[in-house]
C-alpha cells in the first residue's frame, strides 16, 4: 500500500476514509500471511484506528496500545508502510509497538493490562508540565478482567488528571473472554446496540444515543471510578466513530471518558470473523509441540486421579488445554488474564489436597511471581507450574521471549525446576509430578525439534542423565530440547575431527544432581542453556564446582533484552552458536 | 490469659462474650508491648474474630485472613494462649497465619489481596471432594485497592462456588485507604449506618436492617460479580454481628455472599483510636532509619528539579516520605496496596521525561516484578527504586524477609543495582540517580547500624570503594551496612591475631566493578551479602572469576525461606556470622 501522507487522513472524504480502511485491511492481510502475526485481532481494529488518527494529533497526542498486538493499522498511519514488509522480522518493525521504533510509539506493550496505568503517567506528566494534549488508552474487553486495570481504575481520582480510555470490546481475548466483567460488558453491549450484540455487522442498526438503553448501574460501574461512560460505539460504522471520537476530545476537558466500542474480531475478512480463536496469531509452527503432549498426558492424570485440576488465564488453546477443558470441565480453569490469582488459586487448591496443573507461557509467569513466592513456594504446596514458550520465543520479540525464568525461579527455596530433553521425558515428568509433595517447574520450549517421541528414559528426581560417556577430558551438560539437539550436532562434528567429549542430559535445575557432579573427573565442564546466563545452569554448575579448579564454560544468553527474530537465528546470535561451542571444544580437548 | 476451652463460646452468655472480647484484647495489648506486632488491627478486629469462631466451627470451616496480620485474636481462640507471648520470638508462634503452626491456620499469608483467590480455592476443592463447610476470606478495605481482588471478584461466577467474604473496613490501610474503591466503600458505610460514619462506637445508633438505605447502584457493584451484599454491620456490636453471620451462613447455602462489616482501627484503646497508623505496628526499631534520609533527600532534589517525582502503594509513613508528601502534594502519590500499577505509572512518567521515585519494601516488589522486567527495564527508563527493608527483616517471618531482591534483579537486562554502605553513601547514590538515564534500584535495610552519618564517600558510578588496602592474600567483599559492619568486626578480630585482608565495599552489584576486580591480586576472595546466596553478589564475583584459579568463599543465606526472629540472631544463624568469616580469613592467610 501507498504510505498515507500527513493531513490526508484529516482532510479525506467518508468514502475515503473507507478506502484507506480497505487499504489498510489487504496490506495487514497480505504481510501477516508473510511474516506472521497477530491477524483477526488487527483486522478488528482497523477503523477505530483510522478515526483515532482522524480525530487526534499524534505523536503530540499519545496513545498506549494495551498488549499492543492490535497496533499494525497504527504503524501504517504513522509512516511505517514502508517497512511494513519485514514486520516481525530480525532487524525490521516489531509486531507490538516500540520506542526505539517511532515517535508515533510513545510506550512500549506486550504484556496486558498496562495502558490505563501508562496512559495516567503520560497525562499526569502532560500536567505537570504544563503541556496541553490527549492521552488515550486503547484497551480490549480482555484485558479488563486483569487487575491492572482494576489498580489503575482505582487510582484515576488519586491522580486528578485526564485520560480517554477506548475500550475495544470484541468479547474475545484469544478465545472467548471469560468472567463477571465480560458479562457486564456483554450486557452493556447488547443493551447499547439493542439489536443483541451478535450481529454487529457495518451498520446492521442505529446505535447513536443508545446510551439510555443501558442499565443505569452497569454505568454507575464505571463511574464510580471517576470515569464518564459513553457507549456503545459501533466499532466498524466510521460515521459513529468519529462523531463519539469528538465528543470524548470534548469531554476530556471536563475529566476522563471511557468509550465503549463494539469490534468485531476478524472484521471484513470472513473466514477470520468465523475462527478469531485460530486467526488471533498467524505463527510459522510446525512439528510436535510440547502443548499438545500436555493436554493428553494431563487428561491421562486426571482419568485416573480425581485431584488432578487444570489452570490457565485465558490461554486454553495456545497451552494445548482444548481436549483437557472439553473432557474435564469440572476440574478445568480458564480464570481469564489473571496470572496472579490463578496461582493463589492454584496454592489453595493444593493446600485443600487438590494436585493443580498451572499452564503458562514463560514470559507471563513473570506477572505471578510474589504469588510464587509467597503463596506456593513459601508453603511447599505442590503446584505444578507447566511454563510453555520457554526460551527464545522468537518474533514477538522483547516482551515474549521466555529466556528469565530458570534464573528467576533458581532463587526460590522449596521449588524443583525440570527441563525436558524431549516430549516422552517431558511426559514421564508430569507423570513423576502426581508423586511430589512440594512445588515443581516444569520448562519446554513450544516445538520438539525431534518431531518424533523418544523411548523413554528412566527418569529419576533431581538426577541428570549421561547420554554419551567418554574419556575426553570435557564434559557437555545441556539443559532441554534445543541445547541437546545443539550439543549433539558439535559432537557430531568434534568427532569427525577426532575430538570427543561426555554428554550430561542436565534435566533438573535444582536440586542440582550434586552426587553426579561430584563424580565428573573432567576438568573442563561446558554448560548450554536457553536462557540468560545469570543466574542459570552455568551459575549453579560454577557454584558447586566454586573453587575445585575445574574450568566452566557457559553458553546462554547475554545481559540484553533480545529482540524480535527467528528462533533459530536468535539462539545462535545470542549465544548458543554450534561453532562456539566447537570452538570451545578444540581449545580445551585433552584425554584424562 | 486463659485458654478458651471448645465449647465455652458457643454456650457463652452476651455478657461472658464480652469479657472474652475484654480477656483477649488485653492480652493483645499485653503481648505486643512485649513482643512488637501489629496493634491496632488486631484490636479493632475482636469482636469480628470472637463472632466467627461463635458462628462458624473451625477447623472443619475454613478461614483466610488478608494480609493476616490481624489474626491475634483468631490464635488466642484456637488453641494458642499458652504460647502467645512467644510471639513473633524465634521458635515461638508467627505473627501471621502459618500452616506449620496450626490446623485452624489453613492458608498463610503476608502480601496483600490474597484471600478471596485463596478462599476460592478451598471452596472449589470442598465441592470436588463433596465435603460440606463454610470457606471465609476476611479481607481489610485496604487490600480491596488490590489488583488480586478483582481478579479473583472476577472468576467468582467462572468457579461456580460459594464464598463469604468479610469486609473489615475501617477506612485506613496503614494509613487512611485511598482510591475510588475505598470511596465508594466510605458512602457504603455512611448510608447504612445513617450516623456520619465516623462516630462508630459500641452501640452509639442501631445499625441494623439500614441496608436499603445504601445506594442500590453501589450494591450493584458487588451483585455484578456474582455476590450477594450484606452491611453494613458495626463490628463491635456483638448482637449485631452475630446476627449478620448467622445470617450469612444460611445465605452462603444460595451464593456467595460479602459481609460488610466496619470497625474501628484500635478499637477499645484510646490511644490506639486516635492515633491508628502510629500504632498499627509497634516494633523494636532504633537509630537513625535510611527511610528518613530518602524523604529529606527526595525532597531536597525535588526543590531543585520540578521532574522529581515521589509514588508509593500505601507505605508513605513507613517509607519516610510524609515530609515529601506534604511539602510536595502535587508530585507525591499514594497509588494504595497496588505494586504493579505504581511500577508502570513510573514508567510512564520517566517515558513522559519525569524523574520518577518509587519507594517499596523489598519484599513487596516481589509484587511487580513483571513490570520491572517488561516496563521499566525493557525499555530502559530511568525509575529509582528506593528498596527499603532489603535483607533479614526479622519478626515478621518468612513472608516478609527481604532476602531475594540483589538476585531477583541482578538477572534484569539494563538495570543498576546499588548498595549504599552508609546512609552519607545512600544519599550520595540518590544525588547520582537525579543524572542516571536507565532503571535504578537502590537497596537498603531499615535502620543504620552506624547511628550517625559518615563523611561522604566519592561516589563513582560501577565502582567499588577500597576501604582498607594490605598485602594479604585476602579480599573480602561487602556490600551494604550490615555486611561491612560484619567485615570490619571480622577485621579488627583478624588483625589482633596477626592475620589481615583487604576489605572492599562493593556498592554495585550491577555493573559490577569489573576493573577493580581484574586487578586484584589475591588468591582468596570471600563475599558478603544480606541475601540469598543463589543469584547474589557472591555469584556474580564467583562468573567474573570463573577460570581464574582463585578461591572464592561466599556468605549469605542458604536456600531456604528464613522464619521470624531478631535480625542480628538470625543474620548469624543464618550464614553471616562473623565467626565462620574469621574462620575462613583463618583458613586461607598468606601473604602476597
């Protein structure tokens, strides 16, 4: 598509403004069929964007995209058609927005929750200098069941200043949004448009000066947090968007507005409003994915053992959880984007002799750590926390990769941490885990490399496993899937070169496997590990073998946010390069 | 006191109710003017506590106390008179719930906003078992400002169970509870007591059946989630509250249900009424605290920079930041119980160009850890962390050491990491912060071991201070007070045996002083840190000194949640005990 030219947007016609929304529409379709991404959820958003960049003056303006996945029409409009082309690829525009990346993106998402409480530091800023501009928020009906939000919503009379918070309520967060605030919001919405809230079509009904329609308390809800509520916007009609747009600038002077508006998820492309759930990301998987063993091995549990309870904050599909929910769905838990209270709950569940299975991504544990802490770890109640998309995750870039956790989980007292070597290791672990009395961490990244199972190894608590035996003089301990596939490609080459080395399936993190350690004779000790190097394998290794003369070479990732890429090309940027190691090798080969 | 045998409340007489409500609130009173503890929320939660274990039959009911810090008089009724002065001592009973401790202890909790997820849980878990009891969360108004809350409000209908949870509001957190939440809850309280809400005292008006005299469209913010509302109900009126509980208990049978109950901080102790936030917790404390140096510092910086900016969740007495508050209203802010949402309003500010300050307790920040990763660090924005409360903070037990920080953060990419050895140094790093242009996190005990303020250090961004320079064999590496008060014992013992070491102050865990650490010349290089050893100072050294040859011993805390008791006790028991430092200069003397 043509970049959009500064005022166009401003001075366009109505039938225009529909072009440049059809415009905008092919471009995201056309790259996210390239380069992956976020479609369905994208698509919705297209002429919210449109009459955003109508009514407001960015970059002096600003605006906070929660999440920030829903940004793509944004980065259009502000002179990145250009570039569009290598969205999501190493070295061109990010999937989310990004600071570094335009003025046009004045803060950095990825993570839910965050643009009410963002959105309030920009305007209290704006305040204190003086400065005269609006400050918007853009939320989905998603990420309103996250306390964040709540905190934020909490603190809007504390601040005394001025924000316009867009809510884009397609009722879906990557499924269906789940939770007392979605039903209110379906309420409201089906009440605003008066024509059932299911068939919100361009311009199916009238749904100017609705509001009255809606409960008089559904209002109050809002506005006892401060905010003026005006609703419901139909959030593909470009006549009512940009009417409600104006009258929400206007409002502003007067305190903060929240705007309701209706998208539909998909919009304008049929087969993404059919299967939003499927559209939501666009990826290039492939191959078995650890989700899927999950979802079966955990259903096995659970036919056998009544105590066994699945747990996701509104991540059921992605986390391989589908057959789980539909099979046990008395003993299964979508409690929405709620990270935190899903860990409580899963603490308590644990305490009342309950076995909780907590699935999450990497990159989102993070949100619960205090709980980790406080609730699970503190107690030694035994919660298994199943952390999917561990490692480098690849294109969604700094606020996705999984590569903090085993260092952030290491310091945790009570917590065992296990790292598969592959899907029938990885299941042979969950099946250990209905035995644990205490909590356990279990970490894959989201696709086996294998493809296929392995035979199962005999698999021991806090035991490592030697998978090739040598006299050479090092020895390789390599943490999960992607470090053993690199591990045995450089001994595959050292070999040729008649050089050799021991190969350690390093599968437990803690308890580390002191008694093995101990035993290695080998001088040289070279760890790999998908994850940052602080605070990971190699220190624990460096640790235990503090002060022995033993020389440790550790392979991981650097002090740095990694940014977005392929896997494969980022593991081997970052750290975990087969050359390396095989340089590591031949430097230090000796024969004991 | 006596111990109430089982039984004797469920025969007692009114009167005789009130005489234990008299026994126990005197032996509160007792108590912490021996042991320190949480006074005033204790007192004014009595009766509430008294009518519960009146109406419900713990253990086989379940209870969750927020924040559990009001849990006195719950101990003193199941059991644990005999040991009740042995509060908060080493060895003796915790001044929070603690599973370890007693069956009627069922969940232990320490953070804020725990309860109704944890309640939740327990519930689901009795429907799945087919057992019968009542689960309660009794939550205070101040953690209703917390993220936790809603989330788990919001998964109330998605759980399908039944719950009660009891509000104890009295208007205060530790201070007065701020926010929408809490203003909402004060116009409950007024309307349905039709008294001004601010006269609670015994029976001064009848309370009883003013429910409709409550805003329907403030109920309705409960109903929306599912609850049914109950109050508002004077919590020290025993008839009355019995009477709503046992109201409550038949109601639980239909749904969940929120008891709105309010009492009065301190009640029954004048002094505690009148001065609730001075009393909410009475402890040991002495000398000069860091805290007062960061508010007069904050302030002086903010008198000359109009960016400086001053956010604390709730803490704004403790924290020493009441001179700042007032001296600068307009740039202070007290977002409430909300760890998360101040992180990214800092963020915000500091993208907004702002100076932001927020001020927490270590183990709070647990709380938003996320958003130190994802918001303040990914990109690279320059919020001070002002970390009090950092180490071994002692009577308040495991939930509330602040043992895990220099780990938890020294793996974020981006941030520094400072360790004042004084409170002349403390202010020294502050005055640095003001020309910082990343994330900053300052760390620090609560009180200053030293008393009076030493003569200013040159500070130097990443650089160690050499403190006293030998020709020994040895360098002992401190970071903090505590520990180079610790080192500078061990030396002066050392020296008196002919033995000496070189003794560093090393007040950058990030970057560390790699420059200083390259030139030292000695072989045995011992550490010292108020922090767990996983992930600490001593690993950091021991990464940079991988495959040096050189002998690195560590001390600092083991892998394991440290109970309450006094601080200098449980530094020594725990791993900083001067005489093991002394033992091992002892081990390894030479000279160079």
């Amino acid at each position: 598509m043509r970049e959009i030219v500064s005022g166009e947007l401003k001075r366009a016609s109505p039938s225009q403004l529909k072009d440049i929304c059809g415009e905008i529409r092919e471009e995201i379709l056309s790259a996210v069929s390239v380069c992956g991404g976020h479609l369905s959820s994208n698509l919705g958003a297209v002429e919210l964007t449109v009459a955003l960049h109508r009514v407001f003056d960015f970059p002096r303006d600003k605006i906070v995209f929660d999440v920030g996945h829903q940004c793509y029409a944004h980065k259009l409009l502000s002179g990145r058609v250009g570039a569009f082309r290598t969205l999501r690829q190493e070295g061109g525009l990010s999937g989310f927005p990004k600071r570094g990346e335009s003025e046009y993106d004045c803060y950095g998402t990825g993570h839910a929750g965050t643009a009410i409480s963002a959105a309030l530091g920009f305007a209290k800023a704006r305040d204190l200098k003086g400065e005269d501009h609006a400050v918007i928020a853009l939320v989905g009906d998603g990420s309103f069941n996250n306390g964040l939000i709540y905190e934020a919503l909490n603190s809007l009379k504390i601040l005394k200043t001025n924000v316009l918070i867009v809510l884009n309520d397609n009722g879906m967060s990557i499924s269906e949004t789940v939770g007392s605030m979605a039903a209110v919001l379906k309420e409201m919405r089906s009440a605003g448009e008066g024509c059932g809230g299911e068939e919100l079509r361009g311009s199916c009904c009238e749904l100017s000066g609705r509001a009255d329609a809606i409960p008089a308390e559904d209002v109050r809800l809002f506005e006892h947090f401060g905010l003026r509520y005006m609703g419901v916007v139909n959030g593909h009609d470009m006549g009512e968007l940009l009417a409600s747009l104006e009258q929400a600038k206007a409002a502003l002077k007067e305190g903060s507005v929240l705007l309701h508006v209706h998208t539909r998820k998909g919009f304008g492309h049929a087969f993404c409003e059919n299967a939003p759930t499927e559209t939501h990301g666009v990826g290039s998987g492939g191959g078995t994915e650890y989700s899927a063993a999950l979802g079966e091995e955990l259903a096995r549990l659970a036919e056998k053992d009544k105590r066994v309870i699945a747990v996701t904050a509104a991540m059921t599909d992605s986390l391989g959880l589908r057959g789980f929910f539909e099979k046990f769905p008395g003993r299964a838990f979508d409690v929405g984007i709620c990270e935190e209270h899903a860990s409580i709950l899963c603490a308590s569940l644990a305490a009342a002799g309950m076995r909780p299975y907590y699935a999450i991504y990497s990159t989102f544990l993070q949100r619960a750590y205090d709980e980790i802490i406080h609730d699970v770890c503190a107690q030694a109640l035994p919660v298994v926390f199943c952390i999917d998309r561990a490692g480098i995750t690849g294109r969604d870039g700094e606020t996705h990769q999984g590569v903090f956790d085993l260092s952030y989980l290491s310091l945790i007292p009570n917590l065992t941490i296990a790292i598969p070597k592959d899907i029938a290791e990885f299941r042979a672990m969950l099946r250990m885990s209905i035995h644990m009395d205490g909590p356990l961490a279990i970490r894959y990244p989201r696709e086996s490399t294998e493809g296929a199972e392995q035979p199962e190894s005999s698999l021991e608590m806090g035991k490592f496993e030697v998978l090739h035996s040598t006299m050479s003089d090092i020895v390789l301990l390599a943490a999960g899937e992607r470090c053993l596939h690199i591990a045995r490609r450089v001994l595959w080459r050292a070999r040729r070169e008649g050089l050799d080395a021991t190969l350690i399936n390093a599968r437990f993190l803690k308890p580390l496997d002191e008694g093995l350690l101990s035993a290695i004779g080998a001088h040289t000790v070279i760890t790999l590990e998908d994850n940052v190097l602080i605070g990971g394998l190699g220190d624990a290794v460096s640790r235990f073998y503090r002060s022995s003369g033993k020389k440790i070479f550790s392979f991981g990732y650097p002090d740095a946010f990694i940014p977005h890429g392929a896997v494969g090309d980022l593991m081997r940027e970052y750290g975990l390069d087969e050359d390396a190691v095989l340089a590591c090798i031949r430097e230090h080969y000796a024969r004991r």
